[in-house]
C-alpha cells in the first residue's frame, strides 16, 4: 500500500511503470523490424494506459448524498453489519465490483475529514465473494462528515495487488475527488450508519463521484 498526494494527470500515474517499458520495448521490436511483434505489444501498451484512465468527472449538487467510490456493478448489500474500524456502531455495507474495464481510480462518496486509516494485509480471493471483505488485503479509511462517520474499504481482488491510497489522517477531502486506485480487478465496501438509506440495489452500475448510492434521512 502506498500513499501519495494528488493525482490529476488523465493516465494515473501508477500505470507509468507498466505503459512507458512496453512503449521502449514496442520501439525497439520495430527498430530491429520485428513490425508485428512491435504492434502487439503497442496494443497491449494502450489496453493498459486504458485500464488507469483517470477521466475528470464533475459530482451533482445535493445535500446528505453519498457517491460511489467507484464504477463498477454492486454485487452486496448488507443491511446490518459491524466494522472494527468504527466499533458499537450497527452499519449498512455497499459493495461495489470493479473489473479490467472499468476506471480504477476511487473517489470520495462524501466531503470530510480522514480521521483513521489501516491497511490490513489478507488474502486474494475473487473480489466479489462476500469473504473478500474481511479476508483479503484491504485498506480502509474512516471519514468524519455530514455530521457522521463512514468507512470506505478498497479492497484487493484475485488478481489485485496493488491498492493505492493517496491522502493521510487529517486530511480534509472534498466529494468526488479522487483519493486512490487499485490494479487489475478489485472491490469497494462502503459503510454507512443507519441514518442513511441506500438507493441502490444488487447488479446496479454505478460509476465514481457521479451515481448516488445513499441518501441520508
């Protein structure tokens, strides 16, 4: 897990140390006149640079919202659960799937202060298993705002290794900012009190800082 402040460029930059060797590797295969060769490799080059694709999204107005962290399908909604990171408190969980195709980069479902974060090593099993959640390595990161606390989980897949967390405690983060990233697959729990009602249901699609997922009552 890494943390690390900002990132606007339109290709995230964890994506660099995959796109730019394959782009010098795809150079040199049509240097020495391996053509096809040098155009796989650029294909696969560009699939990549897709993959951490970091669109500028601007979220709607509204008071008491809550916005997906992430696009993707919502494969889990519990409707009374607990977390160790915010303990005595009955919760709602909403899990949001990410695949290959999806945009990567999480973005905060409300504006606050970060006032926990831990980074829990785990497992790998496939991200939409209900397990997943405790089980596998995860980062979790408690937000104080709108007069309440809400945990948002990024949870690494089977075939993600890499979560990206790009704020520290303290911070004060704005809604549908971006906050981090996690490679090839994975998933997003968010935890909300019971004062929020979801409104969204399972197999939705919903995409980062723009789809509303709660409301609070």
């Amino acid at each position: 897990m890494i943390c690390k402040a900002g990132h606007y460029e339109p290709i995230a930059r964890e994506g660099f140390v995959f796109i730019i060797p394959m782009m010098a590797i795809s150079f040199i295969l049509w240097w020495t006149g391996y053509l096809w060769g040098s155009f796989a490799v650029l294909l696969l080059s560009v699939a990549i640079a897709l993959f951490f694709r970091n669109p500028e999204r601007i979220p709607p107005p509204g008071d008491g919202i809550v916005l997906s962290p992430a696009d993707g399908r919502v494969v889990e909604i519990v409707q009374q659960v607990g977390s160790a990171n915010m303990p005595g408190v009955q919760l709602k969980r909403v899990s949001i799937f990410m695949s290959i195709f999806d945009v990567h980069v999480n973005r905060w479902p409300i504006s606050g202060t970060v006032v926990k974060i831990r980074h829990v090593p785990g497992r790998f099993l496939d991200a939409r298993e209900p397990a997943a959640s405790e089980i596998n390595e995860h980062n979790s990161v408690v937000l104080q705002g709108q007069g309440n606390s809400i945990e948002v989980v990024q949870v690494a897949g089977k075939i993600a290794r890499r979560i990206a967390c790009w704020v520290e405690e303290g911070d004060q983060v704005a809604q549908g900012e971006r906050f981090g990233l996690i490679r090839f697959g994975s998933r997003l729990d968010v935890y909300l009190p019971d004062d929020y009602s979801i409104v969204v249901g399972p197999s939705d699609v919903v995409r980062a800082g723009l789809s509303i997922i709660a409301r609070k009552q």
